[in-house]
C-alpha cells in the first residue's frame, strides 16, 4: 500500500480490532483496566505492551499517528494538543541551558516568539537568518549549535528554503533539523525526503481542513520520537481522542481540497496580479516569485495560502478588508473558507526592526468556493476601496 489517496483511506486501521467498524471509534476513555495483577506486573517490566493512560497512547489517537508517520515518510509519529506544543516539544527535546540554535527569519510568529522571548531565559540564544543566508549557512554556527528551525514556505512573506541544501550543512555538524511544514502538507512536500529530521505540523490548518480543532503533529525516526514524545507526557502536550478522530475525518479529504485549494489560489493569484493597485503578490506557485524554480523542485504543488500589496497604507487596508463580503477576516488558515488578515496585526512588534513587514501587507487564504464569486469579491472591494 504506497499511494497517497489509498494511505490515508486505510493505512493504520483495521476494523476487526473494533467490531467491525468501517470508521474508527472514538475511545473517549482515560485510563484502560488490566486483566491481572500479572498482566500489570508484565507491562512494567516491558514484556507486554499495551494502553494504560490516555495522556501516554489511545487506540484512536494511534491511528492518526500511523497514517501521519507513513504519508511523511517516517518512521513514527506523535499527535499534539496544538502546533505550537509539536514545535516547542520539538525543540526542547534536544537542548539544554547553554545551548545556540538557528533559525529562519521570517518564521511564524509564536515559533519565533519561543526561540527569541522565552528560551533566553534558561540561557538558550537563538540567530535568525536570512533566506539569502542560507548560501553561506556554515558562518552561522557555532560549537554549541544543536538544532536549526526552518519553515518553508514561511509565513506571511512565504520565502522559500533549500532543503537538500540546509540538511547537508546540517549533517556535517551533527545539527538536528526541524521543519514547520503545515503550510505545503504531506500532500505537496515530504521534508524527511531531502534529509531532514524532524517535521512539525499544525493540523489546525490543512490537514483537518475545517477549521473546527487544535492540534499539531511531529513525524521522524523513532529515536527521535522516543524524546519528543517524553516532553508531551511530562507537559501534557497530548491531544484528545475527538479532537484526533476530527483530524482523521478531515484527513480523509486532504488530496481532493489540496487540488482545489491550489487551482483556486493560482487564478485569484493571477487576478490579482493583473490589478493596478496590487504592489506585489508573494506566492512561490507563481513564475513571478524569486524562488519558483527551487520550490517546483521540492513541492507537489502549492497550497492556497499567500500575501499580497496593495496600494497605499492602512487607510486602505481597512477600506478593502470592511468592503469584502465573502472573505472573512480572521486569523489562521487551512480551512474550507476563505479568509483575510493584514500583515500589520500578525507579528509582534519588536519582529518589524529586523524584517520587513510592510503595513500594507495582506495574508489570504483561498478557500473551496466558486472561484467567479471569490474574484467578484475582491474586484467589488477593489472598485469601493480606490474610488
Ligand atoms: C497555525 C500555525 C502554527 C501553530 O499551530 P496551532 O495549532 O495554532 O498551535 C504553527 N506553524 C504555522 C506555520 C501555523 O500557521
């Protein structure tokens, strides 16, 4: 069983196991009961392995990790309570008080937060570079370099990293590497394909695909695993049973929304290229994008998620965003709807010395509607914003 749509119809479920069932049941339990005073005995000393808490391993929660670990292409996989916990378990994994990490520029705005507010304070330092840093990477690290976090495309300016690239630094230092790849999904790229060893995902966004849970996902080789998977059940980073049988549910889908997500995408993309008052559109699935040919060698495809200039400043964002009808200003993304955040909103404000963030910044969203109603949207916001 190798391919895509098939993994994830039935990979890692067997419905003998729950009487039949052609779904898998929610075991909306917390703790399990053992037969025998001996069969606890065998479960401590590691002879049997079985389910004892939920916060440790749930039949439900399983299923998920299987099928997540075979469509990355590793070799196991944990399910979180939400993508930041995914991320920073990540890290903490692998790093101690004194320790140097490196990270991309332009990464989402809590993993950034984490890495530049919060670690400092056990005396962990974080360098961010650039994405033309990446050329001369071997500069950047240090002794006690442990981990590089990357992201790619990233968020909000949607900068492309060479991953093939980064893994083979990496590896000469004996540096562990961590990708956030909620935005490309299993179904446009694989990251442990081109060496790298940890990869994250919100599966708040694509992948459970109706904007209705929190969660996150790690996926890498078992040993690895084996210490993220610690950092969950010592913080209680585990995600419910619903919560991951949702995730399943979404999963189902996720090539048939991915395929419309990006056709949709391209042609509001080109749209609004096309527009007089848009400055600049930054999305990696266009040819106008400096980092097109890098990204069509490592992704699938594109997802639908991508920022744009428009003319002006912050007078006119708020024209356009109050003149939208079907677009929703929200945060997040990744879901059936389409949505809208300004730029302005989305990063902390001591982030804007070092990178440019520019106020007239929007981040879009391209959902599953029909594209005619999408386009009639902006063109009707267009023409009410710059009258
Ligand atoms: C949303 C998001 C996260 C965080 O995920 P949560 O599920 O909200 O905790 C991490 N990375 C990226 C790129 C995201 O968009």
């Amino acid at each position: 069983m190798e391919k895509i749509r098939t993994i994830i119809s039935h990979y890692g479920e067997n419905p003998q196991n729950y009487l039949g069932a052609i779904t898998p049941p929610i075991f909306e339990n917390s703790n399990f009961a053992f037969n025998s005073y001996e069969e606890l005995e065998e479960f401590y000393l590691k002879k049997i392995n079985r389910y004892i808490y939920t916060r440790e391993s749930n039949p439900t929660i399983e299923i998920l990790e299987e099928k997540i670990a075979k469509l990355e292409n590793g070799e196991s996989a944990k399910a979180f309570a939400a993508g930041v916990n995914a991320i920073t378990s990540s890290i903490l994994a692998f790093i101690k008080s004194g320790d140097h990490i490196l990270a991309v520029k332009s990464l989402y705005n809590p993993t950034y937060e984490f890495l530049a507010n919060w670690l400092n304070k056990f005396n962990i330092e974080t360098t961010f570079f650039d994405v033309k840093d990446v050329e001369n990477l071997d500069n950047f690290i240090k002794d006690n370099t442990k981990i590089i976090v990357l992201e790619s495309p990233t968020s909000f300016l949607f900068e492309v990293l060479d991953l093939q690239k980064i893994s083979n630094i990496a590896k000469k230092y004996g540096i562990i590497t961590i990708i956030d790849n909620t935005w490309a999904t299993p179904y446009f790229q694989n990251p442990i394909d081109f060496g790298i060893d940890i990869v994250v995902h919100s599966s708040s966004k694509y992948i459970s695909g109706h904007s209705d849970i929190i969660g996150g996902l790690v996926i890498s080789k078992e040993k690895f695993i084996r210490k993220i998977e610690k950092e969950r059940e010592l913080r209680g980073g585990n995600i419910g049973p619903f919560e991951a049988w949702l995730i399943l549910r979404g999963l189902r889908t996720l090539p048939l929304r991915m395929e419309t997500h990006q056709k949709n995408a391209i042609d509001v993309a080109k749209y609004l290229e096309s527009q007089n008052k848009v400055v600049k559109v930054h999305y990696p699935a266009l040819p106008s994008h400096p980092q097109h040919n890098l990204a069509k060698s490592q992704m699938r495809g594109f997802s639908g998620v991508f920022s744009f200039e428009i003319e002006g400043g912050e007078k006119e964002v708020r024209k356009f965003l109050n003149n939208l009808r079907l677009f929703k200003i929200a945060v997040s993304w990744g879901g059936y709807e389409s949505l809208i955040f300004p730029g302005k909103f989305a990063f902390s404000k001591e982030r804007k010395d070092n990178i440019r963030f520019p106020d007239n910044l929007l981040r879009i969203s391209i959902g599953l509607e029909d594209l005619e109603d999408l386009i009639w949207d902006l063109e009707t916001a267009f023409r009410n914003t710059y009258k």
